[in-house]
C-alpha cells in the first residue's frame, strides 16, 4: 500500500503539537503530547515544534514560553482577539493555514471536546488522515507515523498509518502519555503568523460562557489512589463496598462500562477507552475482568492490584499484585485492614 | 423545516464476546442496533420537527442489512430513510465516509428540499472516532456544533439558531446561522416509544436506497479503502507484562493484611503518601 510519496508531500517535515488554550489555562494533555512529540521528533531527526492560538495576551506568550520548557525546538503563534474563546470557525482557519504554510509531517492534537471538534474540521480541510484516541504513537523503520489504539470490540490493538498523504495526524487522550518533567528553557524561535479574519466572518457568536461548578467535577484522571469496581461485584448495593474502600484511602472510585450502561454509577466514573484514562500510584480493581478497552485507560498506573475470582481473567495480565478470591468478601476486610494501617495512631506505634 | 439525521447500525457491543483461547472476536449471532449515541440526535430532530413541523429525514451508510435500522427509526416517528450501499464505500475511513455521507446529503436536498439542520451522534460504539459530524459539516460547508447538550432556539424565519453546547469545563451558548450541523451529546433527552401508527407505517415504508452513482457520486476514488488515507496496518493482541503478576495467597488468615503488606513491600514510599492522603492532604 505504500507508494512512494507524492512530490508536493516530500517538503512536509518536523513534528507538531497543537497546544490546547483554554481562558487561559494550558489543558496539561498539550504537554504530556510534548513529551511524545519529543520521542518521535527525536527519532526521525527533525524539530519538534509547537503551535500556539490565541488571544493577542499575556496568557499566550507565556503558553508559548513555556512550550520551550517541555522539549520545543520553535512555536508558531498565532495571537488574535478572534481567538480568545474557541470558535470552529477561526481555529480551524489558523490552523489551517499556518499547516499549509509550513508543513509539518506530523501533527499532534489532544482528544478533548475542543481537540476532537478542531482536528475532524482541520483534517477533512487539508484532506488527510487522522487517527483517534491513540495509546501509542511510533515511527517505524521508513520514518512513517505508526498510531496504535484500540479495536472495537475484541481484546485487540490495531495499529493505523497514514502512508500517502501529509500530515499524518493523530489524537491522543489526556493522561493516556505520561506528562515530562519540565525544564526551565529560555524563549527560543517564535514564529508568528496573523489570523486573517475579521469578526464578520465569524458567523458563530458566543452569548454566554456558564463555567461547571468544581463540586460537579471528579477528580479521577489526577488523583493519586484509585479504587474501582467491575460486573464482578453482581450489584449497585455492592458497589458501595468500593466507594468504602476509596473514602478510607482518601481514593477517588471508578468503574468499568458495563456499570455505566446499567445505570449503577454515573458516567464520569468510567475508566477506559470511552471513559477517564488515569494514572494514579494506586489502582485497585475488584470484579474487572480486564478487557483491552479498560485495560488502555489504567496502563499507565504505578500499581495495579487486582481482585477477581477468576485466575485466568486477563487483568492478571497486566496487574502488577493479584488476588484470587471474591471481592464482595475481601472488600470490607481490606477496608478495614487499611484503615488500621493508616491511622495515625498505628503509625505513632510502629514509628516508635 | 427539513432535518436530516444520520444513523449508524453498529454491533451490539455489550453481546460481543471474545473468544477466550483464539482471542478474536466472535461475530457469528450478534445482533446489530442503531448507534446509541444516535438516538440522542434522532429524538432531537424529531421533537423540533414536532415544534416546528417538517420532515425528518434519517440516513445511513452502510450494508443492505442496515436497512433494519432504518427501518427502526422509521418507527420512532422518522418521516423518510436513505440507505446508501455500494460496495465501492467497502473499508471507509472518517475521511471517504464524510465524502459519501455528504454526497448524499446534498442528494437528500436537491430531492426532497435543502436541509436546515443535519445530525450526526456524538461517536459511534464501533469505531468511535467522533470524526464523522465535522468531516460532513466541512464538506457541506454548514456551520458546525459539536457536543450540544441543548436546543435553545429555533428561529426558522430568521434562518439563526441558538445552543449550549459541552466545552471543556463549562458551557458555551453560541448563536449561530442556519444551516448547520450538530452532533447531539448523550442522556440529552430519551428516545419516544413511537406510535401504533408509525410502526404499521415503518413496516410498509419504502427505503430509499441509494447507490454510489444513485447518490451523485462522482469519484469513485474518494470511497472506501482507495478513498481513505488510513490504512489497519497490523491488528494484534496486547502482550502480557514482562513480569508475572505477584499473586497473594487467599488462603492465608488475614489475606486482606497479606495483600497490603505485599503493596507496601513493592512500593515502601506509598505508605506515607497514602497516610497524608487518608488524612485528608
Ligand atoms: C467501543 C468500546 C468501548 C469500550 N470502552 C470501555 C471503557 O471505557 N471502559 C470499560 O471498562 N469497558 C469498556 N468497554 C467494555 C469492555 O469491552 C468490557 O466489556 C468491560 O470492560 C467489561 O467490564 P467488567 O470487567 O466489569 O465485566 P466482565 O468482563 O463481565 O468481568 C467481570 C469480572 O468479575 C469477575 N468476578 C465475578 N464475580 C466476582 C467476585 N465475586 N469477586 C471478584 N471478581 C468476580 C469475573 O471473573 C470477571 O473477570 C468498551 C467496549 C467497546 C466495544
Ligand atoms: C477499530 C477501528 C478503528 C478505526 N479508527 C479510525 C481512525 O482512527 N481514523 C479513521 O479515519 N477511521 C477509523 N476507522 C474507520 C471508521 O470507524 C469508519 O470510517 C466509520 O465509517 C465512521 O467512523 P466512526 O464509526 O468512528 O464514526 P464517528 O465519527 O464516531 O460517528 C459520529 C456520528 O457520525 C454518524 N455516522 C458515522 N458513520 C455513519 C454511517 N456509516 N452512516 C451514517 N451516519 C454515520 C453517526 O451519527 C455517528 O454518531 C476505524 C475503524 C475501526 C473498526
């Protein structure tokens, strides 16, 4: 399936990283995207650069500032009043155009609402391939973008190219690549490109902005310690046995689809491929049998501990401390063995 | 008004199941539905027909059988359904199915009058890409409202429409000009239980079925696999971690102390980190 690339493609180099702005805030999925730009630019020996859009404001020189700081070699920026809430509209035109002006081979974007509404509009603008929700971004021998995710319905991974035409384009996740150490760098390269648009030819307008109320929000993508529950647990009364567990730990408590789709737990508690990646210390999972579309959304776990009757589940697989038996039964005992554990008072006692 | 609502037949994924030595799917007997996430776009378009009046017009890509599904929106209340199947649309990306997609929406328009909104879901349960809204959306040229949790405001005559649509950490409400494309988000609202009478009419309906040439396509190169700048390279199983999973014996007495004192032996520092965690830091 390979041709060789078509002449109007071989100008097409370097790595790129859209850097998601949001009133702002860089959404941290633009930096842990850095680190695997970093990989990948390193590899085919190109510049890793990263692309900024915005408000003409401080918030955004300081996002293009701090690009140098996770690994970019240049950042392109493209500052307008025009771009100080996100508008299809004039996004996908900024991006687009400065794609076409200095044509990066591979371009990187979080797969976020915004980065999910800006990439499907860019890439079907410039004609070209683009992969979602990848877990794992290559390049193979030829220099090619080798974008992993997983396939639907079976415990597989496929991996996806985009051979013949340019950029191969992929998103990614947040949490799903692990964030990079910062590294206090001096502003670089900026290269600075204008918008071009005029308010009229935004026919989109924004009445009013209601921010979510921080209760609403979980915080299960950055906690630390997560506990979560599977089918394996037979029911919602169950389940509470989990959220035990997690509030003696100070833990945030997750679950797999299944317990989603049955209603039993909202779905801002889902892990997995349709849910929250996480990557916490922690991760207990009890009656989770393991399949690939959880599995992608835990990986990245410092310890995983898996609780489930069955010794051939494949969580066992992948989990890092494993334990045969019935969770129902194991659950409270835990609870209450860590809340031994954990209290001060035991740990006066073994300190002195 | 007119509205056009694509629909996606998918495999029931929560009756899918994986063989469990050969590690492939197992097909044979699983039944498809329309794409959850469709239902949410296809009982929005009807309740604004309902409010406005109109016709809704429900379109899918894919093989004859996904007539079925059509057929299955015809009985929630759907004025009419466009099946359109080739075998040149055979191995689609995001990329050739918008080309497809928009073809014969713009088919629909010239034949049974121009749309002024289309829907698409969120994602699908198969492919899940969420690529496919804004794909048709660029190639028609329509104004394009991705995750819409809520239609404000209609107003026909002065060809605007006003929404809320689900952005990162809060709610934008954006006005915007008819046409446009709007891809619905989930649990926005709940299907309709469809009439006796859209039922019987469902079983007699006539689909519209469509070829590549019936549609309008005019190159075949853009369609399926030759039309799709991704290629599935390599399908393969996730390797086991290099290193066994310690397993701790149930049959100890206190297996619960047993599996904590295996944790903190593999990761001493966690110790303190949960304390202050449990402590509430
Ligand atoms: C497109 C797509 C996207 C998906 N996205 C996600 C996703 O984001 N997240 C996700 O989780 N899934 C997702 N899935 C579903 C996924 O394929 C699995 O079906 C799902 O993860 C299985 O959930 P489970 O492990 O809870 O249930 P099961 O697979 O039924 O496993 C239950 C487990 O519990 C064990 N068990 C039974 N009784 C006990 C007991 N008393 N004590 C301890 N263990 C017990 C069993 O041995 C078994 O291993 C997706 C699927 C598709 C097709
Ligand atoms: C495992 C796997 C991975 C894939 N990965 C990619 C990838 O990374 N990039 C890529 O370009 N393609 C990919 N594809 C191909 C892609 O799934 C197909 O092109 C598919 O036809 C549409 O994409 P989707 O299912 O992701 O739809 P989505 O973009 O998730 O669907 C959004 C909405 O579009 C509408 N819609 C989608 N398909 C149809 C249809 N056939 N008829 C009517 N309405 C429809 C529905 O309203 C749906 O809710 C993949 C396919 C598989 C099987």
């Amino acid at each position: 399936t390979k041709k060789e690339l078509p002449e109007h493609f071989k100008a097409y180099k370097h790595v790129w990283v859209f850097i998601e702005q949001e009133r702002g805030q860089v959404h941290p999925v633009s930096w842990e995207l850095m680190g695997a730009g970093r990989k990948l630019a390193d590899k085919l020996k190109v510049e890793l650069a990263a692309i900024v859009l915005g408000p003409d404001d401080e918030a955004t020189q300081h996002a293009a500032a701090e690009a140098f700081s996770y690994g970019a070699d240049l950042t392109y920026v493209v500052a307008d009043p025009l771009l100080t809430d996100y508008r299809n509209e004039a996004y996908t035109k900024a991006l687009t155009d400065v794609v076409n002006t200095y044509k990066p081979e591979i371009l990187l974007l979080g797969a976020t609402t915004l980065g999910r509404d800006l990439a499907g509009s860019v890439a079907t603008t410039l004609l070209t391939g683009l992969t979602a929700d990848c877990t794992e971004l290559d390049v193979d021998a030829d220099g090619s973008l080798a974008a992993t995710r997983p396939t639907f319905g079976g415990s597989l991974l496929c991996t996806i190219y985009t051979l013949n035409y340019r950029p191969q384009m992929a998103t990614v996740r947040p949490r799903v690549m692990p964030m990079p150490e910062r590294e206090e760098k001096p502003i670089g390269r900026i290269i600075t490109h204008p918008l071009g648009m005029v308010e009229d030819d935004i026919v989109t307008k924004i009445l009013s902005f209601l921010p979510d109320r921080d209760s609403a929000k979980s915080n299960l993508a950055y906690a630390d310690v997560v506990v979560a529950g599977g089918l394996g647990l037979g029911s919602p009364e169950n389940f509470q046995l989990v959220r035990q567990l997690a509030g003696v730990l100070g833990a945030e408590y997750g679950c797999s689809r299944p317990l989603v789709q049955k209603g039993w737990v909202t779905s801002d508690r889902q892990i997995g491929q349709t849910g929250k990646t996480i990557r916490p210390k922690l991760y207990i999972a009890a009656g989770i049998s393991g399949a690939i579309q959880h599995r992608v959304g835990v990986e990245g776990a410092d310890m995983i501990v898996a609780i489930n009757t069955d010794k051939n589940a494949p969580i066992f697989d992948f989990a890092h401390v494993g334990i045969v038996t019935d969770a129902i039964r194991l659950l409270p005992a835990l609870t209450e063995a860590f809340r031994a554990r954990l209290s001060p008072h035991s740990r006066d006692r073994i300190a002195s | 008004m007119h509205i056009v609502v694509c629909i996606k037949q998918v495999p029931d994924s929560a009756q899918i199941r994986v063989h469990p030595v050969t590690n492939t799917i197992m097909r044979q007997g699983v039944p498809t539905i329309i794409n959850p996430y469709d239902l949410f776009a296809l009982e929005a378009a009807l309740a604004l027909r309902d409010q406005h009046g109109g016709e809704v017009t429900v379109l899918t890509m894919g093989p004859p059988s996904a007539e079925d599904s059509l057929r299955k929106a015809l009985t929630f209340g759907a004025d009419r359904a466009v099946l359109l199947t080739d075998r040149f649309f055979a191995g689609s990306d995001t990329l050739a199915t918008t080309y497809a997609l928009a073809t014969a929406v713009r088919k629909i328009g010239e034949t049974f009058g121009a749309p002024d909104i289309v829907f698409t879901g969120k994602q699908t349960i198969d492919g899940d890409t969420a690529q496919v809204g804004p794909g048709i959306a660029k190639r028609l040229g329509l104004l394009q409202l991705t995750y819409v949790a809520k239609i404000a405001n209609v107003d026909l005559a002065g060809r605007s429409i006003q929404v809320e649509r689900r952005s990162e950490g809060g709610v934008q409400v954006l006005q915007t000009r008819l046409p446009c494309l709007i891809t619905m988000l989930e649990a926005t609202n709940e299907i309709r239980r469809g009439a006796m009478a859209d039922a019987l009419r469902a079983a007699r309906a006539e689909v519209v079925i469509w070829s590549a040439k019936d549609a309008g396509v005019e190159d075949i190169s853009k369609c399926g696999l030759r039309g799709s700048p991704t290629i599935v390279k390599r399908v393969f199983a996730p390797s086991a971690r290099a290193e066994k999973a310690t397993m701790v014996d149930f049959s100890e007495t206190a297996p619960a102390d047993a599996l904590i004192a295996e944790i903190f032996k593999r990761q001493p520092k966690l110790e303190d980190d949960l304390a202050a965690l449990a402590r509430g830091y």
